[in-house]
C-alpha cells in the first residue's frame, strides 16, 4: 500500500478529554488562525467520559459547580440528590464545549497515535492501522493517566468467559445484564473496582472481590459530606486546606507558619486528618463484623491523608449499605491462571465465575515515544534496574540533586519526613525513571536547548480537573507561543527535584506513580498565576479566601487579566524606555552646554 501524503498543521493535540478540548479552544482563541488537529482513539470526545464508557450511577466524585471549565458553567438538569455531576452530564457538557466553538471538525476520532519522533518542522505522528503522516510544529499531549488498560499477568487456559477492563464497563453494561451472567469476579482495589462492584450489586449479581495482597491495598474512601453539612470536595478546595495538606509549594505565609512552620500547628493537623479518617471508617462500617472489614485502608488513622492506593468519595448515598448487605467475598490472593471459567489463585485457592472485570489501573500512556525519547523529554522509563542503581546522565548529577531535595523537603515540611508504616513495600521499588518536567508541563532538556515544540498536559492528579485544565493549558500555550519566560536551568532543575520527593513523601505509593497532587491543586494553580502576573487570590474578602471553596468560575476572566497585565507592562517599559531618553538628551544637551562654556572660556584667555 502506498503511503498518503504527509497532513502539515501547526499544532496536533493528542486527546479530546478535558485537557485536550480546552488546549484546542485556547490556543485558537490566541491565534485564531492556526491550523489545528486532535487526534483521538475513542469515537466520541470526552476521554475517561467518553460515550461507550458510561454506564447507569457513573458520578463523578465532585459537586455542581466545581467540575467546569472557568468560563463555561455545567447545567445543573441531570445532576443527582448530592448534587453531584454524573457521568451523563460530564459527556454531555464536553460535547457541547466541542460544538459551541468549532472543535469537532478539527478531531480524528478512532485514530491511536503509535508513534511520535522528531521532524524538521517539529513532531511527526504515526498512527495505528493507517499509513497516514502528520506533521506538526507545536505537540501538546492530553493523553490523560487513564487511556490504555493494564492488565494483571495471569494464565489462560481454554477461556469460557468474558474478561474485560474497566474502560469497557460501559460497553458491556448490557450483556452483564443477561440472565447467564450471575457471579461476576472484580479485580483490583482502585475507585473503579468500588464503582463496579457497586453497580453489579444494583444489578442483582454476586461478587467475588479479588485484591492482591501485595501492594498499597484498598482506597481510601471519604464520605461526600463532613459532618452532614460540609462537602469533602468543597472542604478541599479552600485555601484553608493549603496548609492542612503539607505541599512543597505552600512553604511561606501565614496559614503554612501557623499549620507546618511550628510543632504545635503539625499536632493540629494531625489531630484533623485523625478526626477526618475517623469520620471515613465509621461512614464506611469497617468495624460492623461483616466482608467490608476487608476494605479498611492498611494505613492505619491517616489513610486520607496519605492516600497511598489513591482517594475516592462516596457518590451515591446507599453505596456503604449496598455493598455490606450485598452477596460479595473479598479474597486477599494473586491471580495466578484462569481456566475456563475458574480463576486459579497462587494460594492454592480457587473461583468460579460467568464473566471476570479486572479493575487493575492503566498502563504507558506515552508509549508513542520510545524509551530514548521518553529519556530526552523527561517522561518515566521503565527500567530493568532500579532507578538508584541506573548510572547518572551526563548533564545532571540527577542522584545527589534528587538526594538534596528529599533532604530539602523534610527541612520545609517536617510532617512528612516519617512517612507511613506500610505493610507491603513493593510498591515504593518499583523501577522507573522519575518526571523531569518543569511545571509538571515543561521537558526540562528541551526548554534548556530554546526547544519550544512540545508541552505535556493534564499529568497531574487533582480534585479539580477542568479548573486545572483551564490554567495549565494556558500557562502551556504561553510557554509554547514564547510569551512566557522560563527561569535559569538551575532553578528548574530545583524546582522539578522537589516536586518529584514531595510527591513521593506526600502521597507515598500514588506519588511515586505520576505527579500526584489530590489537595494540592490550589497552590499548583496559584504558582501557574504567579508566573503569569495574575493575581492568585480571587475572593472578595480575607474570610471567603481562607474558608471558602475555590470554584472554576474564580478564575473566569484570567485570559483579559494577562492581556491587561501585558499591555501595562509594556506601556510602562515603554514609559521607562521614553523617560530614560529624555533623561539620555538632557544630559547630552548639559554636556554640550558645559562644553560650549569652556571653550569659551579657553578662547578668552587666549
């Protein structure tokens, strides 16, 4: 087959989720001229919300109006009793985003990237199945952390039975309806499994819950209200929680000085994140004598602080009561072989089951650079050693900066210099290079070489994804269109080195994954304003800016207030630039005039 002609843009987006729709939007609105494309594998925009991924009480873990974008709010018809957004109106929301400005003509759908290198006008993209070539002069990958399945290593012998992921729950929503699938086996411990096992007991079915024994073991689940009054997202959105939830880039102020700078003010933050765990567990029922006592966190007091198998919140108010009285087993085992229509653990133990959900997380999102690319652009390897065994790279002496920093992190927040005791450390070694982006956006090898082609988007884990998205895409087209100025290598390379132990001490197993910052998100969108010039307080009074939530409609208007606060600056450069002239001239002319009276001088003693 001959190959079709090479498709020339100037900027290709990889993925139509909430980071790639509204990369695709802003940089339009920027320069509304430039040839865009997204390119997309599902059929539909939406990402982890596309259309075949839904299925009935898919809510997502946020309420009505904090899950938007800054400058387009979510109608509320569809939202639930909690006033939580369901999956439904998340996708419906993000194609209309798509219609409302123009971006569904500008998406590939059903197109996989399967490799991406380097070109002379920039990147150049291969696709799965087709000979088709696109080249592009700015990159932005929106890939997301949840768009290729990992499945767990098992044995198959003569498979009788349905296996499918997560991802495809929605797509097999109506055969688990079908009267021949009545015991169904559920993989993995992640906000998923919880959501699936869940809608299978809705459905009448019985569970087999299989959590492998080794690694960070059940989430850590929130009750969606604190108290019966305050929502646990809308708590975590206030300032307020900046210096609850220790963050590398909250190490000055007030709040950090009163709740981390001092013993008394960690005690504190202790004794809450105690009282919120125990508000968890008792929401939960661990202690009720039944199946669900095999779901209590193994970080004992503080597992919703440390979120160390992740965070999720209860979205539906008989979630806790369905899944204590519903027909479900939980197995602490190792999948070993599946067998027709048995599973076959590595204790010895046995299953049967009619159709099997494996809840077991995501694999290389990136898997369209290869390693030396992943190397060059500052994204995880996975190694055959571990990364403290691997020699350093030439530039860097990465080991003792890495080694300063951890040393740095525990000076700033002494509340995470004890981690956790786990109980299965297998996690913490798992063999990867570590993130090398400034900003969590920028490839540090690149902007040191004035390589500004390529942003990556959206790796960052918040709860408050389409806030985040707005910003971070912003300050991202900035940085690509050259309009922002990037500090001195050294202090990226600080930067990027604190983050990477913050994380890993912050949110232990989750943090050694990607850039985890579940509370954090309102010092990592104050950071992105800062380097933008724009103002990273946005409530009226002292009392609402502590207290509370900060909302995506806050930030409404950011764009005009960057362009505003680039026209004063340069009006005021050029002011500078007129006064120091005019200062220039005015000595010149003094120094014409003292010279015309000297020589005058000299003449008349002549």
């Amino acid at each position: 087959m001959e190959s079709s002609p090479t498709q020339t843009v100037d900027v290709a987006i990889i993925g139509a989720g909430w980071y790639g729709l509204v990369a695709a939007r802003t940089y339009l609105r920027l320069r509304p001229n430039a040839k865009i494309v997204i390119v997309d594998s599902d059929s539909t925009v939406g990402g982890v919300w596309s259309e075949k991924r839904l299925y009935p009480n898919l809510v997502a873990q946020v309420n009505l109006g904090l899950f938007n974008y800054i400058d387009t709010p979510m109608p509320a018809a569809g939202v639930n009793s909690k006033r939580q957004v369901t999956g439904r109106m998340i996708h419906n929301y993000l194609q209309k985003y798509a219609e409302d400005h123009d971006l569904l003509r500008r998406i590939r759908f059903n197109t996989h990237v399967q490799r991406v290198e380097r070109s002379p006008r920039g990147w150049r993209l291969q696709f799965k199945d087709c000979n088709d070539l696109l080249d592009t002069e700015k990159l932005m990958v929106a890939t997301g952390v949840t768009s290729i399945p990992s499945l767990p290593e098992c044995e198959e012998e003569d498979v009788q039975i349905p296996v499918v992921h997560s991802r495809d729950l929605g797509q097999s929503f109506h055969d688990l309806q079908q009267s021949k699938y009545q015991h169904v086996m559920v993989v993995g411990a992640a906000k998923s499994a919880y959501d699936a096992v869940y809608l299978l007991l809705t459905m009448g079915k019985k569970v087999t819950w299989v959590i492998r024994p080794e690694g960070a073991g059940p989430l850590a689940i929130l009750p969606s209200e604190l108290l019966g009054y305050f929502t646990s997202i809308g708590v975590a959105s206030t300032r307020l929680m900046t210096g609850l939830s220790p963050s590398i880039l909250n190490t000055q102020g007030l709040v950090y000085s009163v709740l981390q700078g001092n013993p008394i003010g960690r005690w504190l933050t202790g004794i809450f994140w105690d009282f919120v765990a125990y508000l968890s567990d008792k929401h939960a029922g661990y202690d009720k004598g039944d199946h669900v006592a095999g779901l209590r966190p193994e970080i004992d007091g503080k597992s919703v602080f440390w979120a160390n198998s992740g965070l999720g919140v209860v979205t539906l108010p008989d979630f806790w009561s369905t899944i204590h009285k519903g027909d479900v087993s939980i197995v602490r085992d190792e999948l070993q072989t599946l067998e027709k229509s048995t599973m076959h653990f590595k204790s010895g133990r046995s299953a049967d089951a009619d159709f099997v959900v494996m809840c077991t997380g995501w694999g290389d999102h990136f898997a369209m650079f290869d390693d030396e690319k992943k190397t060059e652009v500052g994204l995880p390897v996975k190694a055959k050693r571990s990364f403290e065994k691997d020699p350093a790279p030439l530039d860097r002496d990465w080991r003792t900066i890495d080694h300063e920093a951890d040393k740095s992190v525990d000076r700033k927040l002494p509340f995470l210099a004890k981690g956790p005791e786990l109980d299965h450390v297998l996690p913490m070694k798992f063999p990867q290079r570590r993130w090398r982006l400034y900003r969590r956006v920028v490839p540090l090898a690149l902007a040191e070489k004035g390589d500004r082609s390529l942003a990556i988007l959206g790796q960052i884990h918040t709860v408050q994804t389409p806030l985040v998205a707005s910003v971070q895409t912003f300050w991202a087209i900035l940085y690509l269109l050259g309009e922002l100025e990037l500090p001195h290598g050294d202090t990226m390379v600080q930067e990027i080195a604190e983050w990477n132990a913050w994380t890993r001490k912050r949110y232990v197993s989750q943090g050694r994954k990607f850039p985890y910052s579940l509370y954090d998100f309102l010092p990592y969108v104050d950071t992105l304003c800062k380097d933008l010039g724009i103002n990273p307080r946005r409530k009226s009074n002292m009392i609402a800016e502590y207290i509370s939530p900060y909302k995506p409609e806050d930030y409404n208007g950011m764009f005009e207030e960057y362009y505003a606060q680039k026209r004063i600056s340069s009006t005021n450069k050029a002011k500078n630039a007129e006064s120091q002239l005019s200062r220039l001239l005015v000595l010149c002319l003094a120094g014409v005039s003292t010279s015309i009276v000297l020589l005058r001088w000299i003449l008349s003693m002549v």
